[in-house]
C-alpha cells in the first residue's frame, strides 16, 4: 500500500480534541528529566479510544534515550516495509559502561564451549542476566506495545528498591517485532473521529506484509525480515536465558494466560529448560495473585504448548533459553469480562477467578506491568543461577553429542510395551519384595535392548556432501536457517571419514555436540507427536500447531546420519553462505540445457522469458557434457541475449548451464511469458501471503486479484493463471474441505480506495466465470482447501476423505482420521510436466488436507501424486493414515482448452516445503504453454 496506512497525524489531531484524556496520569511524572508518555504522546498511551502509531513510538524512543543514563537504542535492522527496528537495552550506567563485557559472557555461558563448571560459576558470578521482551509481534494485539511504552519509562525513572535490584542485576532488552503492523494497526484505528466508531476488526491487508500472524510461525526459517533481526538477537548477540514473548487474547472469562503449558513438551530440549520454565511460570501467578490481580489461568486454561519450533518464544526451547508466551485480554475500545460458571470455581490451573465487569486498556497495562517485574525480579533475584544454568544446558548438549544417547520418544515406549508382552513382568510369585503399586512395570532388561537399542542411537552428527544434492542452493538456504538461529556449521577443507564412508572437502557438517543440540535434532529428525486423545478412545486432542515439520524433509536435503564419533579438518562457517557460483559448462553453440531439479532455475527461466528470449521444456530425458537430464530440462536457443543473462544468472543464482553443439531430440514444450494472477480477499489470506512473497523470490509477474475482479469475468484478457492457495475458497455447509468464511465490513465503513477488495468466492458468481476462463485457455491452481472448487467446475475428481450423511459427502469423523499438520511421504510421477524436477517419493505437508478420487476411465485427468503405502506419515502425527492409501493426491485436468490443477497438500506451506515448490511453479508456466500448443 502506497501511502501510510492510515491518516496517522490527522486522525491524532481529530482525536486529541476529543476531551478523552484521562484525568490522572497512567505513569507519574518524575524528576529525572525523563518525558513521561502523557508529556510526549496526543493521549497517554493506554487511554480508552487510543492507540500511538510506530512513527510515535519511535520518537519517543529516540527522545528518552537521550534523556536517560539507562537506557540504550540499537537499530537491529529494517522491517519488510522498510522501517527501522529498533531495541532499547535497559540496565544500570554501570552496566552499560560494561555492555560488551556482559554480553560476551552471555555468549560464552550460552555456547558452553571449552569451560569447565568451575569457569563457568565464575563466569556466572560475573555476569549479568539477560532477559528479552518484546511487544508488538500481532500487531492487533496492541496491549503489548502500548504497555512497553510505560514500561520503558518507569524503568529509566523509578528509584524504588525493586527497580534499583533490577538495574543493578540484569541487562532487559526491549525489543519491538513488528512495527509495519503497529503502523498499520494504530492508523487505522485512529481514523475515525468518533471514537465510538473505532475498530481494527477490519484492517484491509495483513498486519505483516506478507504473512500476518505467521510472522510467529517464521522463526525456524526466518525468512522475514523482522524474524531475522530478532533472532540475529537472541541467538547469535545477546543469548537471553529468558525471552518474553508477549500476546492477546486471555481464555474467555479471565484476565491472562500464563506458563505453566500444557503437555506435550518436545522431547528434544533439555529437561532443565522445562522445570525452569514453569518456574518462572509460577513467579508471574504469584505475583498477580499478591497484587490483587485475579483472573490468570495456565496449563489447561488454554491450549497452548511447547511442541512446535516455529514460534519466537518455542524457538527458545531448543536454545535452553526460558520462552514465556503470556495472553492478556484488552484493547482501547473498553471491553466486559463476560460471566462464564466454570471460570468461577478456583482450581489449580485457575487459582484466583475474576469477577465480570468492564475492562479497559489501562488495566491491562497494569497486568502487564506486574508480569514484566515479575520476570525481571526473577532474573535479579536469580542471576547467577540463570547464567548457569543456560551453561549447564549447553554443556549437556555438548556432552550427549559426544557420545551415544537416546531421545525416547512414544513409538520407542509404544516398542517397550510390545516387547514386554513377551516377557513375564515382576509379580508377589517372582519377587518376594513386590508392591502392588508397581503393577505396569516390565523387565528392566528391556530398558537396554528396546530403549536403548544401538541403532537407534541419535546422531554424533549429519554430513551434507555437495554432490549428494538435488538442489544445491536450496540446501545453501537449509544451511542459512540453521546459522541464522545460532548453529555451528561446519565445512570440512579436507577429505574425512565418517560412518565408514568418505566425504570429499567441501562437505558440510552439523554436528550434535554443541550448546543447540536440540535445535539440530529438531530440524534433521522426524517429529514423533504422542497420539494425544481426549480421553482413551476418545477424539484426538488438537495440537496448538502443527506436530511434524523438520526441514531436512520439508526441504529434500540430501544427508547422512553419522551415529558414532567422528572428526576431521573442519573450519565454522563464520556468517550465512551464498550458493557456490555456477557456470556455463561446454562450449556449444546451439544452446544451453539447464536441470529442472534447481528451484533458482525458475528465477533464471523468467528472467529469459521477461527479455524475450525463447525458453523450453524438454519431454523426455536427455543428457549432455557427461550429464543425464530427466523429463523438463530446460532448453534455451542460443542467441546474444540469452548468452548474456546465461552468463550472469548462472553465477548468482548457483545453478549450471550446459552449452551443447546441437539441440537434444525430441518434442520440446516452449514456454511463453505469464500473466498470473493471485487469489486474495479484504484482510488478507495468509497462504496468498506466503505464495506472493514466493513469486516475488522467484520473480514470476504476477497481480492480486479479488473476488469481485473475478466476478466480473473477461479474466482471459488480463491473466493466463488464476492461483487460489488455501484458505481463499470459503467452506460450504458440512463440506469436507476445511476454511473460514470471512467476517468483512459494510462498504461504506471503510475508506473508498479499499471496497474494491470485498467480497468472496461464491459458488453463483464466480465459478461461471472461472469455467469459461479455463474452457477459453486459462489455468487454475486450487491449493488446499481452495480444491472445493474442482467438482463444481466440472473436474472428474472427488473427496476421497468422507463419509456420507444424508446423502452427502461430510468430513470423516476426527476419531477415523486426523492429520493436524504432518509430513506426508507420497509417489510421483517426474515425467509429468506438473512434476517436472520432483523426485518419485517426496514428502508432503499435509494439515487436514483432502486427497481424491478420479472418476474411473475418465480421459481428462491425469493422476500426478498419491499415496501407495498404508503407512506414508514421516513426521508428525496421523490417525487413519492408511485411508490415505489408494487415493490422489495432485491431478491434471483438462478443462476446456485450459487446465485444472488440483494440489490436495499445502505445498507451498509457510515457505517451507522447497521440495514441493516446483508443483506450483511448474502449474504457472506449463498450464499455458499447453493452451498456447493447442
């Protein structure tokens, strides 16, 4: 969006005449020469009816800076927009004299590298604590930047003995995660001179630019900029043995949601980081519940837990830092706790209920205030035994990687109790000193064979070797999410042996034995999710999120897992890599051939289509310069224009291209400039999101379009492709494929430049006109839940994952099958053109997908994957797997002159599955190379 979103000064001026000001200060004034928020903002912040905008709260930062000796700002990058992120570290004069000092022994007790305990107590000894908290990650959840205002400020002016303890002990670094979506948030809200009238219900885009609330599911990736800069923070400068991460909303009928979670934990971290964890947990509760401050709730209060590693505060798990996700209700427009029975009996998870009533901003600022101290008194109250132990962590995943260990997980529990069934338990008979209460125990031996079985000893480590990968810079990324979150990587300078195998010098390597030894595991192994029910043989209890996701799968790596000790000359890759040059290979003048394996191809494809230079996929095998080149290489004519981008792509990009002396046999695909246009609706659908920052990577040119565009029709003259990712087709009654009917504002209540986006996807406007645009040549890609549109335009497939009721097809009952987010492992057939580049087995992220059915002899759909195995889950959790058998999971239709693609797995899944990519990248230039041939 061009300008700023919205009116930002103008609706603070309309406002400030309002006569809102509340009449006594939130934060007192002070003698400190510190301007306080009522001084320096049109409103106080956390005043009814007000929110400051990021503009505001930058300038606030930058005035109080230099106003107090307490604080120091630090720009720690640009958001996607372009703003300056910034953090503000708080600590005594004296501490900030020492900044560097401190944070070098952060460093050296979090990596634990080359200290014994008694170096690493005296280090503790000297340091100081370092804790993060940040606000504004959820930009609509806008208590937790307005509170960090206030917070700020009374921790640079007050004097009283808990803050002078906390100063003198700990190192606080405020940061701020998303301020595009501040901006965006506060303006919109601030537009309307009726105060009355104010919402951020309805804000047109997503609150991130690309992905809205996935900037929290972004951190093992750190594809955004935004998470990149924290993470550059949290793990690779500062190393905090606690992290903040603060949110909206609390459980209905109470105030907050605080730590202690729910089970299950992921069985990678150290069992130190949970115990403290729900220590520091405890600590906030307390000090709400001594305050007078009721309504906290935990654990089974809401159904957040620590399973996923995408998150800012569950990233931290697997760094042994304390992550702290808090949920509090609250806004600017005063809210009601509402009354709800079960919320009024004291329990442990709720141990001071809150009585219903009204609810304003300030009060939450308050709860917040008295959440922050508690954490900070913590740290203070604790500094050398957190600086320790965030070192004991370390030195523990340091020490299990040099040499053999198992992580138990529940199919190696689900193995013990088999094989105990063929061995006879301890009873009175047996063993004269037996006690009844031990009556589930079985013989200890099978602790030895069964959960510590050789073989399934985890990894000493994980070596990459160069020439093992389909697509080099794809692994080159792989490599990068892990430096950016603070693994060592290694690359061997000469050739080593490991696992009995020797590895050339250029191979890299990730060893286990270090400080992040959970996080190396959580991205190379499987996920192994318990299978959780509600009750025995009751319905599945939902994860917070999804249960299998490690990117060595996600990503097609080629690796080995090395299980016994190993060495050799490695150097640690200092900083983030870049894909190894490529080159132009040969000295043929007919043309060039290019692997269609490499994602970055299809950045160097369009780059020669842009200039218009002619471009082809191959159909048949081939090979070239001693190489072979499966169905879809990439045929370029020579000619001066193409030599040139050959030339330079091929070096940026890391993929080779092959000069030959005559152009390969056989029938060629020539592939002509696109015109795609994605699939997206007022607010914003965050897979769209996630697909256009994709084609923006990629370079493919593309447009946003709206459902009223599409109703309109006419849609061959302006787009070859219409994209529909999940999410973007709203469910029908009882369907069996999943989504969310939008909740959109009344025309008249937004400004003009945005009613254009509103409407969706109906089944009596817009599928006539996308079946007349694929019968006239277009082609539809239906991602997800967005494939309820191929029945209804007349495509020979059907959900094969229903059962009927009342004579209509309905989701299969939870209890028969769920899959809530799990890598999928699924056949393929590569010498379709949908399928170009994709191995014949590829793993999948499926998340309550649907899988199909083709009507039987039908001659206009193509089966392009599906699932042969009665067991294909690879990480994660599945119950009913095997109904995925025999089923379709992607299929080529032909409607008309123009093409259907129905892709059941979320393929393009938080930009995460690389491996998967090319399904939609293939769909955008084959469709309509194939209508063109027509």
């Amino acid at each position: 969006m061009k300008r700023e979103m919205l009116l930002g000064a103008a609706a603070i001026a309309l406002f400030g005449g309002a006569q809102a000001v509340a009449q006594t200060s939130i934060s007192p004034p002070n003698n400190a020469g510190v301007t306080s928020p009522r001084e320096a903002f049109p409103v106080e912040p956390g005043s009814d009816y007000y929110l400051a905008n990021y503009s505001a709260y930058e300038a606030y930062l930058k005035k109080i800076a230099t106003q107090s000796d307490r604080m120091k700002l630090v720009d720690i990058g640009k958001s996607a927009e372009g703003r300056t992120q910034w953090m503000a570290i708080v600590s005594s004069p004296e501490n900030l004299a020492k900044m560097d000092q401190y944070r070098g022994i952060a460093q050296r007790l979090a990596k634990a590298e080359g200290l014994t305990d008694e170096q690493a107590h005296q280090l503790a000894n000297e340091g100081k604590a370092v804790v993060w908290i940040d606000a504004g990650l959820h930009a609509t959840e806008v208590i937790t930047a307005q509170s960090q205002i206030h917070v700020l400020y009374r921790m640079l002016t007050y004097n009283d003995a808990e803050t002078k303890r906390i100063l003198d002990n700990v190192i606080i670094l405020f940061g701020h995660d998303n301020p595009d979506g501040m901006q965006l948030v506060a303006d919109w809200y601030m537009q309307k001179a009726d105060e009355k009238k104010r919402e951020y219900n309805y804000i047109p885009r997503l609150y991130q630019k690309y992905i809205g609330h996935d900037n929290n599911r972004d951190s093992f990736m750190a594809q955004m900029p935004e998470t990149e800069n924290v993470n550059r923070q949290l793990f690779r400068v500062w190393y905090p043995q606690i992290i903040f991460n603060q949110h909206q909303t609390g459980p209905a009928g109470m105030v907050v949601f605080v730590p202690p979670f729910r089970d299950p934990f992921n069985y990678n971290y150290d069992p130190l980081l949970v115990t403290e964890l729900d220590e520091v947990g405890a600590t906030i509760h307390s000090r709400l519940i001594g305050e007078g401050k009721p309504g906290s709730g935990m654990r089974s209060a809401a159904n957040y837990s620590t399973w996923h590693n995408g998150m800012e505060r569950s990233i931290s798990y697997f760094h042994n830092s304390i992550g702290l996700l808090t949920e509090i209700i609250g806004g600017p427009t005063p809210q009601k706790i509402p009354l709800i029975p079960d919320t009024q009996l004291p329990k442990g998870d709720e141990p001071m209920p809150v009585a219903p009533g009204a609810w304003h901003q300030s009060q939450s600022l308050e709860y917040q205030w008295s959440m922050d101290r508690a954490v900070l008194d913590y740290a203070a109250r604790n500094r050398e035994r957190l600086l320790f132990n965030i070192y004991r962590m370390g030195a523990n995943g340091i020490a299990r990687g040099n040499r053999d260990s198992w992580t138990i997980e529940p199919n190696d529990i689900d193995a013990l109790k088999e094989a105990a069934k063929a061995r006879q338990a301890p009873s009175a008979a047996s063993e004269p000193s037996y006690d009844p209460r031990q009556r589930n125990a079985v013989d200890p031996a099978l602790y030895e064979t069964v959960l510590h079985d050789p073989a399934k000893r985890d990894p000493r480590g994980y070596v990459i070797p160069l020439d093992a990968q389909r697509d080099l810079p794809t692994t080159i990324t792989f490599l990068n999410t892990l430096i950016k979150t603070g693994v060592d990587v290694l690359r061997a300078t000469q050739p080593f042996t490991a696992g009995g195998k020797t590895y050339p010098a250029g191979s890299f390597v990730v060893k286990t034995a270090q400080a992040y030894r959970p996080h190396v595991l959580d991205m190379f192994e499987p996920q192994n999710h318990p299978n959780n029910l509600e009750y025995p043989g009751g319905p599945p209890k939902a994860p917070y999120d999804i249960t299998g996701y490690n990117l060595s799968y996600q990503m097609g790596i080629g690796y080995d897992r090395i299980l016994e000790g190993f060495d050799g000359q490695f150097e640690k890759v200092p900083d983030l890599l870049t894909a190894p040059a490529g080159h132009v290979i040969g000295t043929g003048k007919a043309g060039w051939l290019l692997r269609h394996e490499a994602n970055n191809n299809f950045i160097l494809t369009n780059r020669l289509l842009k200039a218009g230079v002619k471009v082809a996929w191959l159909k048949e095998p081939t090979s070239a310069e001693g190489k072979q080149f499966g169905a879809g290489a990439v045929w370029v004519p020579a000619s001066a224009a193409a030599q040139k981008i050959i030339a330079t792509s091929t070096q940026q990009l890391g993929v080779d291209a092959y000069a030959v002396a005559a152009r390969p046999s056989g029938a060629a695909m020539p592939l002509k400039p696109v015109r795609v246009g994605l699939v997206d609706q007022y607010g914003g659908v965050i897979p769209s999101g996630w697909i256009r920052w994709l084609l923006e990577q990629y370079e493919f040119p593309f447009k946003v379009v709206y459902p009223q565009e599409l109703d309109a029709g006419k849609l061959n003259a302006k787009y070859d492709v219409l994209v529909f990712a999940d999410e973007t087709v709203p469910p029908s009654n009882d369907s069996p494929y999943r989504g969310r009917t939008p909740n959109q504002p009344k025309p008249e209540d937004i400004p003009a430049e945005f009613r254009s986006w509103l409407g969706v996807i109906s089944d009596a406007r817009t599928v006539p006109q996308l079946s007349a645009f694929a019968k006239a040549g277009g082609t539809i890609v239906t991602i997800g839940s967005a494939n309820r549109l191929g029945p209804l335009l007349g495509a020979p497939v059907q959900p094969a994952l229903v059962r009927m009721v009342n004579g209509k097809p309905a989701p299969l009952d939870t209890k028969e099958f769920y899959i809530p987010g799990a890598l999928i492992r699924a056949d393929v057939d590569p010498n379709q053109p949908l399928a170009y580049g994709v191995p014949d087995k590829v793993d999948m992220f499926f998340d309550h997908s649907q899988s199909f059915n083709i009507a039987a002899g039908s001659p206009t759909a193509k089966r392009v994957s599906w699932y042969s195995d009665a067991k294909p889950l690879r990480s994660g959790w599945a119950m009913g797997q095997e109904k995925l058998q025999g089923t379709t999971a992607i299929v080529d239709v032909d409607l008309g002159k123009g093409k259907l693609f129905v892709v059941g797995p979320e393929v393009t899944q938080r930009a995460q599955p690389y491996v998967t990519f090319k399904f939609l990248f293939n769909g955008l230039l084959y469709g309509p190379a194939e209508a063109a041939a027509r």
